[in-house]
C-alpha cells in the first residue's frame, strides 16, 4: 500500500485514534483525537486554544498516534504514525466542518468556532499492522520524505549454516527454508525468537 492509501484508511475509516504527546515534565500523555483530513502533505486535526493539548502541541510539536479497526483482535488492523505537527491556524477549518459534518454538532455556530485551530502532522514514520490475515501482516511508510530507519530482523547469509534452530522456534513460518535463510519483514513480529535460538549468532537486529 502507498502511504497515501493507508493515511486515507487512517483517517476515513478509522478517523478516531489516541495520540501521545509529551508534558513539561517529559512525561507522555495521551488523549482521543480525531483525524479530519488526509491528503500528499499528511494528517489534519483540530483541537482548542484552551486546552492543554494544544499546550503541549505548541510546546513540544511532536506527536505519535495509533488507531484500530475490527471487532476482535483477529479482524483488526492497526495502524500508527509518528512525527512533527505545526499548527496551520485556522487554513483549511471549514473544509473540516464541510467534511465532517458531525462537528457542526459539537461546535455549532461560527463563534463557538473561535478557539478551533488545525494542525498538520506533515513528516514522520509509521507502520500498518495487519493481524487479520495469517501470517499477519506489516509495512512500515514514511511520509513528508522522512527517511526510514529499519528496525528488523535479517540473518547474515556468511554466518548461516543452515540448521532448523530458527525455523522452529518462528511462530509465522517467515523464515525460508532454503540455505542461507532470509526473514520476510512482512510477516515478521519481532519477536526475537530467531535471535536467541541461531547457534553461529547469525542473526541481527539492525
Ligand atoms: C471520540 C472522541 C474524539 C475526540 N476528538 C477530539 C479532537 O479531534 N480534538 C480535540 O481537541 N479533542 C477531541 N476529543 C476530546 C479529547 O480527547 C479531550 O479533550 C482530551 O482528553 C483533552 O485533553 P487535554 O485535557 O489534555 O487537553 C475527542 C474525544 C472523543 C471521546
């Protein structure tokens, strides 16, 4: 998926998700958001002028957040993204009333308005988790040309001799069995197992 499909599932059908920020103290706190737009330059969300989230937004312009959708465990996907917001004033506040016609309820008339700014989050990182299908699924994206830096599980094929050691102890069957054996990221949970268990200490976490 291109990071414009999953910004557009993030935002359209899962909309509702809870952000992290940091307070004064260094200390995460974490909240329920909306996310009221998504487009090539990022994810927009509104907040009020008096609340401490705003506060904290200003004060430290970096956020993470994660939603989900499904109705167990087995049918969800989540997906989470990282990065800096600024806030954008009040651009683009009426394409979010027009667009999310619920917030008229909220905040009904134009000065009940009055606090309402819009933020972007307009560069970071994140990942989209899949556990409805089996093996589950992940992809990490990027978006405002962040660079990503890959955390993963890789085996160095000079140091493969081609035991079974981590193909027995890999709870997805991401590992290939032919020789040397390559991990699918894709399908990977990172659960280390494959690391403990490689007797020549072939495989990395990078
Ligand atoms: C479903 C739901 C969606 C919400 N969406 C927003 C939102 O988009 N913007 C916002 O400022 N507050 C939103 N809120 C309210 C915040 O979660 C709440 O104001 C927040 O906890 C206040 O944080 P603060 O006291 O740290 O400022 C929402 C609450 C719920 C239950």
């Amino acid at each position: 998926m291109t990071t414009a499909e999953i910004l557009t599932v993030l935002q359209r059908e899962i909309h509702t998700t809870v952000f992290a920020t940091v307070d004064d103290d260094g200390l995460p706190q974490t909240c329920v958001i909306d996310l009221m737009l998504a487009d090539d330059h990022g994810l927009y969300f509104l907040t009020a002028k008096g609340k401490s989230f705003y506060r904290r937004l200003m004060a430290k312009p970096f956020v993470a957040l994660s939603g989900t959708k499904g109705a167990d465990t087995l049918s969800s996907i989540a997906i989470s993204v990282r990065g800096r917001v600024r806030c954008i004033g009040r651009e683009r506040l009426d394409e979010i009333f027009e667009k999310n016609p619920y917030m008229a309820k909220i905040y009904p008339t134009p000065e009940s308005r009055e606090a309402l700014v819009v933020f972007q989050l307009f560069q970071g990182e994140g990942e989209y988790f899949d556990l409805s299908r089996l093996p589950p699924f992940r992809q990490r994206f990027s978006l405002g040309g962040e660079v990503l830096q890959e955390h993963a599980y890789r085996i160095a094929a000079e140091r493969c001799i081609g035991c079974t050691s981590c193909l027995s102890v890999c709870p997805t069957g991401c590992i290939s069995s032919i020789t040397p054996r390559a991990i699918d990221a894709s399908h990977c949970l990172h659960c280390g197992n494959c690391l403990s268990a490689c007797p020549t200490h072939a495989v990395e976490r990078t």
